[in-house]
C-alpha cells in the first residue's frame, strides 16, 4: 500500500513539472541572453554561437507549453535553425541558397515590338515566352545564363548575360525589306513552326505578303494552308480545325472574340493583315490556360506600332483601299491606327439561263441549280444583281515601362452588308431579294506586371459583340394577271455579346519547375428574334455567367523532357454546378532534330452554335447557351500523338488525333417549337507535313486523312453518319522562289469533297475540291519608301467549287424549284500596290 501512495506522488510531480508553463520576458534584450535564461530558469540544454545570436533582439512577453514551442516561435523569424539530439537544441545559422533570376523581353530589333510566344532554351531548359514576349527564369547554380532565342520568321539568337532584370533580346527578321541588310551563318525559319506542344503550330504571317494570298484575307487564306485546317469548301464564318463544326473554335485577336470571319468570297477578312504580328494556332490538346471550346483556338496578337519612327502604309487593290499608321509617342509608348473600306462593287450584274436540269449556272455569287418538278425542259432566266460592302478599323495604343510592366488599349469594329436580287422570266414572275449585314465590335484593355523576383501577371478586360440581320423575300406571280400566289419574307436578328475578364500568374520556383494559375469571368448574351409575314415566330434569349479558375504545373524532368499537367474549372452560375477540365501533355526531345509528343484532355462549352434545318433542309446556324435542359453543355476528350523531324531547312512533321464529342444540339424542323435533337460525334485523322528551305526559296506539301461521324436521335436509324464537312482527303502544297526584287510563288489545294445529302438522307454528290492560284510580287525602294506591286491569280483552273454549307431552293411556282448553291473563289486577277513610309 505505501509503495502505490509513493507512485501516485511521484506521477502526481511529475506531471505538475510537465503542466509547467515556459514563460519568456524580455525587452530589447540579446536573442542570446534570452536562452541563457531559458537555460537557467528551465533547464534548457543548448549549444550555439554566442557573438552570432547577440546580434538578434527579442521583445517578447509570451508562455509556451513545451520546450520545442519556445525555440520554434524564438526562431520563426530568424535566418536560423536547430537539431534537437538527445534533448540538446543545437542551433546553427540556416544554410542560405543563393537564387539567381533573370527577366527580360523578346523584341523585333528593327521595330522593337514584342514577339509573343517565341521559344526559349535558357541553361538547356526549354519554355515560351507569353502573349507580350516577357520571360523569366531562375537559377541555383550560375548567375551567367546561356540564352537560345527563337520566333518563327527570325534569325536564332545565341547569347550569355548576367543575372538581372530588362534583359532585352533583339531578334533581326529573316525575311526584311531593307536589301542592304545580309545576314550569314544563321538558321532561318521562314514559315511554319510546330511546337513543342501537341497540336500547336505557330505562323510567320510575313511570309503571307509573299503568297498568292489576297492582301486584304491573308490571315485566313494562310490558316487554311495549314495542315488539319479545312481548305476546300472555303468557309466563310468560321474555322473548321480537326473535324470540330462551326462554332466550336475560338478566333481571338488582342484577347477579343471574333464571332466569325464574315467575308465574300473570301476577299475581305475580319482581321486587318497590316495590324498582324503573331498567329498561334491550337488545334487541339491544348493547355488548362484555354478554355470554352471544344474545337482548337486561334490567337492572334496584334503589332503594338513603332516605337522608332513615324510609319504609314497604304495598299490599294481592285476592290479595297486600307492603310495604316504607326506614331511613336516618347521613347516607350505608340499608337496605331487601321483602316478598309471598299470602292468598288465586288459583283456584277449577271443573266443566266437556265436550260436542263443538269445544267451548271455560271456566274457570280451562283454555283449550280436543279429544277425539281414535272417542266424540267422549259428555260428560265436568272437575272442575278449581288451587291457588297464592307468597312473596318482598328485603334490601339501600347505602352511599356522600364520595369519591364506594359499596358495595351485595342480597338476594333466593322461592317459589312451583302444582298442580292433574283428575277425570272417565264410563264410566272420569281423575285427574290436576301440580304445579310454583320456589325462588329470589340476591345481589349491589357495590364502586364513584372514582379521583382521574375514572376509575372497580366490582367485582360475585353467585350466583343457581334449584330447580324437577314432578310429573304421571295414573291411569285402570273405575268398575264401581276396575281402574286406565292410570298414568303422572313427576317432574323442575331447577335451574342461577350464580357470578359482574366488575372494570369506565372511562378518561377526553380530551375526546372513553374506554376501558372489563373482566373476568368465570362459574361455571354445570345438574343435571336425571327419574323415571317411580320408575324413572330421565334424568340430566343439567352444568358451564360460563368467563374472559371485554372492550374498548370510546368516541369522540365531532364534536359528534352517537359511535362504539362494542370485542371481547368468552371462554375457557370446559372446551373450551380463545377465543371472539371484535366489536361496533361508531355513532350520528348529526343536529340536537337527528332521530338515527340502528345496530350490528353477534357474540354467543355457552354455556349455553342446550334444547327438549324430547315423544312426545304437548308441549314443555318444560331448562338444558343447551355442550361442542361434542352440545350446541355458541349463535351470533348482529345487525344493528340505525334512527332517531328528538323535538320537543315528541312522539317517533316506527322501528328494523330481522336476526338469525342458529345453535346450536339440541332433544330431539325423549322418554325416548329421543342424540336431539339441531341448529337454526338467523332473525328479522328491524320496529318503529314513536310517543308524545305533551299537558300531564300521555300516549298512544303502537307496531306490530311480525315473523318468526322454524327449521330442524332432524329436519324432513323441509330447509326452514325457523315457530317457536312466531313472530307476523306485534303492536300495543300506552295512554294516560294525568292528571285529579288522579284517573288513568284503558288499553292495547290485538292479535297476530296463533302457529302451532299437528298431528302431521304441518302448521298447523292460528293463534288472534289480544285483550287490554283498564283502570284507575281515585285518589291522596289525609291528614295526613303518601301513599294511593292503584285498580281495575284485565282483560282486559274476555272473550278466551280461550290461551298460545304448546303444549299437553299429558290421556289419558281407551286411545283418547281431551283437549288442554288453559293460559288466559291471564281477565277479572278487582283492587282494591288502597296507603299510604306
């Protein structure tokens, strides 16, 4: 019995002198005299560096629980550490990593504008700068760093500087109008980069001043040469990239939504050429930093304006007249002003005769037509009269600082009305009158910080908006009594508004690893009103509020090997719910010629452009947006392989994909409500590319094996079928012969044609697609100007292509009707003269 009163006395003292509070008091008093206390009063044992440990003061009036919670919060502050071995608290002084950064800026050296997403090689480590050209990197080991700069269309830079900030690298174009500049001994790339990222490209759009592209289109006609872009067909509101359907690709131009690249016979583009300095294309695969479509993403970066000297341009053509100009204002800030309109109707008014019913319609605006009915063999004859008109401009202005923070204000709007007028002449009057107008509009308000430590971030605000109106009327009446029988006039309004707001981080950790995060507000309105008779028969509103936030880690695991992998999430506020986006990618150097690379990723869209056929089966297309109901949110997975080859101005390229989408939403009788049909389809293909540089000459040949399926619950059957675009075969080949002052190149583009289908969904043609052109570019310098005069050929094999948009019947009487189909590019000579002060 005493030896358990004994225990119970000794735990009972124990656990009073472990319950002992540590009590710290101290005022303005040495860091080491503050543990010499400790050390008396609480019988701490230590061991440290008296002279070093006096240099620190402790003001602190504060109880702890334990031994090890007073040396951590004395310590927390302090360049310090300590070793706790056999209850002595070693404390030594923390071991100090020396951290070297550098951050600077890719400019052109002639105009000093920054060059967006050019690559990088700094101590072996690949990367890319961002949209302004601003990079940043660290170091443990060197404060010298080696730099490999490179930007498609310039001369690699090879370079070593030393740690610190504004480290400008000057990179001299390959291609410069100056000819008393010569440059040796230097690798040239002239046109085409592929990334080292799955399904990314980069183009040269200098090289485009060089092709038979039209000067006032030479955006689009460039993105179409490329592999895994549609070409045949030439579509006029959107881009068509890896089996993707209109609408699922994003057009972005200075961070603003281009809601479709409206032209004419592809004469006159949305984006201005002369305000052109970067295009980026991804055509799938892409990064957690893009989101909101399920089909690839083209990134145009606009030119800031010199910051040199005052400079003008001025191009005048057959159909256009546009300028630009560019005015420094001090030594870090310029503004640049654009301009477009036409002067000259595009069209003629032209007759043709319709004989049989297999007859071709020649002319312009017009492809060929059918007479359905009993009276195929009575003539009619088609007075046709298109009229056009477009005009743009674009604003911006650019500031930088010499911290290395910059500043952009974009501006942009256009317009552009096209209609025309058919009347024929037979046993009945048919008149029928279409018109469509487009009014754009969008700006960008653009913040790049560089921080102290070589992190970056940029802040973009833009709004775009896009206003169309329709109008088609048709009316048929008896010559003999002017009885009209037949009259139909339909109008639409469409237009779709977009805010949006992005904050963007790059982090530098080390030397081999960084972070970027970001997040996204997107506000999107869709507003379609259709009358008939001036009867409402349509209504359409819609809203799409929408948070998004993403995360990348970037990782370099040895030299060659790169590692992207990061999540995209978005909250659209209307269905209260998060959506997840994975990506990953992965890129393998496996010497300084061959690479390989692929990714995988999951992508959504919450509002889309949905199919609309008509009861005639023309089809038209509307913005609509997601609400789960009867319009669900677009879903895609990617999954993108493929390699590449380089070595000595020849580069061979071949790259794979498969897509699945689901989410499709298709009108499938008009002016009939609750007629939404869900689809879902699947692309895969194949693209082969291959280009030589020979001196200044250049040549490349690209083959695309495509197929892109649908199913919608309206086919009769559950199988899948043939899209409207789908294509089997596309080949694209140019060439370029540098023969100064002279520049005479080509490029061929064959396809193999879309499907057309009959009423009964059974394919009844499936035309190939042709297309020629040529160009003659002779460039001259008198005095202190710049000239260039050039011809241009259009399609020089006379094909009558006709679009992959189906085609719309135009009704003669109650019984007939003729299908008329919209021309592509007719043959055709564009002459141009260009002037630059």
């Amino acid at each position: 019995m005493k030896r358990i009163i004994i225990f119970l006395l000794l735990g009972l003292v124990f656990s009073n002198i472990s319950a002992q509070k540590i009590t710290v008091t101290a005022n303005k008093k040495a860091l080491s005299e503050v543990l010499i206390d400790l050390r008396d009063q609480y019988d701490f044992q230590l061991s440290f560096n008296n002279d070093l440990l006096s240099t620190y003061i402790v003001n602190l009036d504060k109880s702890f629980s334990s031994k090890d919670k007073t040396i951590d919060f004395l310590l927390r502050k302090l360049p310090l550490n300590y070793q706790k071995s056999n209850e002595v608290y070693l404390i030594f002084p923390e071991e100090k990593i020396t951290q070297y950064r550098i951050f600077g800026q890719i400019l052109d050296k002639e105009s000093l504008e920054p060059l967006p997403f050019s690559h990088l090689t700094i101590n072996d480590s690949p990367m890319a700068t961002d949209e302004r050209g601003n990079f940043s990197f660290t170091s443990e080991l060197d404060s010298t760093f080696r730099i490999l700069a490179s930007h498609l269309g310039y001369f690699i830079h090879d370079t070593l500087v030393d740690q610190g900030p504004n480290q400008n690298i000057l990179l001299s174009a390959a291609s410069t109008d100056l000819p008393e500049i010569t440059v040796t001994d230097k690798i040239v790339q002239t046109f085409i980069k592929m990334g080292n990222q799955a399904g990314n490209l980069k183009l040269n759009h200098k090289i485009a001043g060089f092709l038979p592209t039209n000067n006032d289109n030479s955006v689009f006609e460039l993105l179409r040469l490329q592999p895994g872009i549609l070409a045949a067909g030439e579509q006029k509101n959107d881009l068509i990239i890896w089996g993707s359907y209109e609408g699922e690709s994003q057009v972005l131009f200075d961070n603003i939504t281009l809601w479709g690249l409206k032209n004419v016979y592809e004469d006159i583009g949305a984006v201005n050429p002369l305000v052109v300095k970067n295009i980026e294309v991804l055509k799938g695969g892409f990064d957690a930093r893009y989101g909101d479509r399920v089909g690839g993403i083209v990134h145009i970066t606009g030119k800031n304006g010199s910051r040199l000297k005052p400079t003008l341009n001025l191009t005048l053509n057959n159909i256009t007249a546009s300028g630009s100009y560019e005015q420094p204002i001090g030594k870090r800030s310029s503004l640049l002003l654009a301009f477009r309109q036409t002067y000259y109707n595009l069209f003629k008014d032209e007759q043709i005769k319709y004989a049989s019913s297999n007859a071709d319609l020649q002319g312009q605006g017009l492809g060929q037509s059918l007479i359905q009915g009993n009276d195929a063999s009575s003539a009619v004859d088609l007075d046709v009269a298109p009229d056009y008109k477009f005009h743009d401009l674009n604003f911006k202005f650019t500031s930088n600082w010499e911290n290395g923070d910059n500043f952009s204000l974009s501006l942009m709007t256009g317009q552009d009305r096209y209609s025309y007028d058919i009347t024929t002449e037979s046993y009945t009057n048919a008149k029928k009158h279409k018109f469509e107008g487009n009014d754009q509009f969008g700006g960008s308000v653009n913040y790049g910080k560089v921080w102290r430590n070589g992190n970056t971030s940029s802040l973009s605000v833009s709004r775009s908006e896009l206003n169309t109106k329709t109008s088609d009327v048709v009316s048929i009446s008896r010559i003999r009594t002017d009885e009209e029988f037949f009259r139909r006039d339909d109008k639409s309004k469409n237009s779709i508004l977009e805010y949006r707001a992005t904050l963007k981080n790059s982090f530098i950790f080390a030397e081999d690893q960084n972070f970027e995060t970001g997040i996204n507000y997107i506000n999107n309105e869709v507003n379609l009103k259709e009358d008939s008779l001036d009867i409402n028969i349509l209504h359409i509103k819609s809203k799409a509020d929408r948070i998004g936030c993403y995360f990348q880690n970037n990782l370099n695991i040895s030299s060659g090997v790169s590692i992207k992998a990061g999540f995209l999430a978005n909250y659209p506020i209307n269905l209260k719910k998060v959506y997840w986006e994975p990506r990953i990618s992965l890129s393998l150097k496996l010497s300084e010629r061959v690479a390989i690379n692929g990714a995988w990723g999951l992508y959504k869209q919450f509002i889309t452009k949905s199919s609309v056929v008509s009861e005639t089966g023309d089809f038209r297309y509307i913005w609509v947006g997601a609400n789960e109901k009867d319009i669900p949110v677009l879903e895609s997975v990617h999954h993108v392989a493929g390699g590449s080859y380089n070595n000595n101005g020849f580069t061979f390229s071949v790259e794979g994909y498969y897509k699945k989408t689901d989410g499709h939403t298709r009108y499938y009788k008009y002016r009939q409500e609750g007629n939404i049909s869900l689809g879902k389809s699947k692309s895969y293909g194949l693209d082969i590319f291959a280009k030589k540089d020979l001196g200044d000459h250049t040549l490349w040949i690209s083959y695309t094996l495509s197929k892109t399926l649908e199913n919608f619950d309206y086919f009769n059957t559950n199988e899948y079928r043939r899209a409207l675009h789908d294509q089997r075969h596309e080949i694209k080949t140019a060439g370029l012969l540098a023969l100064k002052p002279f520049y005479i190149s080509a490029n061929y583009i064959y396809g193999s044609g879309f499907p057309i289908y009959s009423s009964r969904n059974k394919i009844v043609a499936e035309p190939d697609y042709t297309r020629l052109d040529a160009a003659l570019i002779y460039k001259f310098y008198p005095k202190k100007t710049k000239c260039e005069l050039g011809v241009l050929f259009h399609n020089i094999l006379d094909r009558n292509n006709i679009t992959y948009e189906s085609y719309e019947k135009i009704p003669l009487d109650q019984i007939n009707s003729i299908s008329i189909y919209t021309e592509t590019v007719p043959t055709s000579i564009r002459l141009y003269f260009k002037i630059t002060i």
